[in-house]
C-alpha cells in the first residue's frame, strides 16, 4: 500500500514555487528576410497561379508573454513581383495592376492582435496598396522551433478593394480573390 498524502503535497508545493517546467515566454524582434517568404496563388482563367514577392523588409515585436501588445509593419517591394513570367512580371507593374511607378511599395501595419490559444493568433491591421488603405485580418500561427519563431499566416485579398486589374483586367477572367500566404522566420531574442 502506498501513501497519496505526501506524494499529493509534494506535487502541491511543487506548483506553487513553480519548480515544474513550464513554457518559457519567448521574445522575437528580428525578421531574417532571407529565411522569410510572401507568396500568393490566384486563378487565371481556370488555372492556379503562384507567386512571390523577392524583396521586403519587416519591423517586428512580438513577446509570447504579451502577444497582445505586438506590432509588425512590413514593407513590401511591388517591384519585385515574380508572378512566373517576365511578360506576367512587367504587366502586373502596369497602371491597370500594381502602378509601380507611382506606387512602389504595399504597406501592412499592424492595429491590434487577439490572442486565439494554441499559439494562434489574429492580427489585425491596415494594408495600403496603390495608395489605398483598408483593414484586413490575418490569421498566424506560430511554430517555436529550437531558439526561431515560424510565423505562418494567411488571409484572403479582394482585389476589387484595392483596385488591382482594372479595366480589361476587372472581369473574372483572374479571381477576385487573391490567397496570400507568408511565413517569417524570426530568431528568439
């Protein structure tokens, strides 16, 4: 027969001085862009189009003890669009798309972020592109993995609220709907 009782305070008093591991917070405030990817995929005429951007640099601060005080602002270069093709490339830079020339770079600056559990979390913001702002929310997912945070995120981007493809482009001939997906890979600090 074994004794509970002083296995049961034992494991209380463990608790309370809080000699059980637990979950360290974990604090990331670099971006390494090179390990870092922005992506999108879009339907063209029925086919699936996939796509990056090769250049951006991001502001970052995020502690896992406070996620809800997080700020991120990114900025992407439009120019460096790589949509598969250099006639697609050259074309998405064109007036009717991105307006490269007069807009250069497409802002996301975060608002607020709401802490979802399970390392998931939504963080909301305003996204400017070809000099329109608008909110969007987008869902990220984080994966600590030996010292370096994986921030995986997703939303979906209506075209039609920033004005990209107008004119002939403005039909369904491309989805309105544009899937962007990133991954930032930041250090633990």
């Amino acid at each position: 027969m074994t004794c509970r009782f002083p296995c049961s305070i034992a494991l209380a008093v463990t608790l309370i001085t809080g000699a059980v591991p637990c979950t360290q917070a974990a604090e990331y405030t670099r971006v390494n862009p090179a390990a870092s990817k922005i992506s999108f995929t879009f339907n063209q005429m029925g086919s699936e189009v996939y796509g990056t951007f090769g250049r951006f640099e991001a502001r970052f601060e995020f502690d896992t003890a406070n996620p809800t005080a997080a700020r991120t602002r990114l900025v992407i270069d439009m120019a460096s669009i790589d949509a598969g093709s250099s006639d697609a490339n050259l074309e998405l830079q064109k007036p009717a798309w991105f307006n490269t020339p007069e807009y250069p770079q497409g802002v996301f600056e975060s608002t607020r972020v709401t802490d979802l559990g399970n390392n998931r979390y939504a963080v909301i913001g305003n996204l400017t592109i070809r000099g329109l702002t608008r909110e969007v929310q987008v869902q990220v997912e984080l994966k600590p993995e030996s010292g370096i945070g994986l921030f995986n995120g997703e939303f979906v981007l209506d075209r039609d609220l920033f004005r990209i493809g107008e004119g002939e482009w403005a039909d369904t001939v491309v989805s309105k709907d544009i899937d962007i997906k990133f991954r930032v890979v930041a250090p633990e600090h």
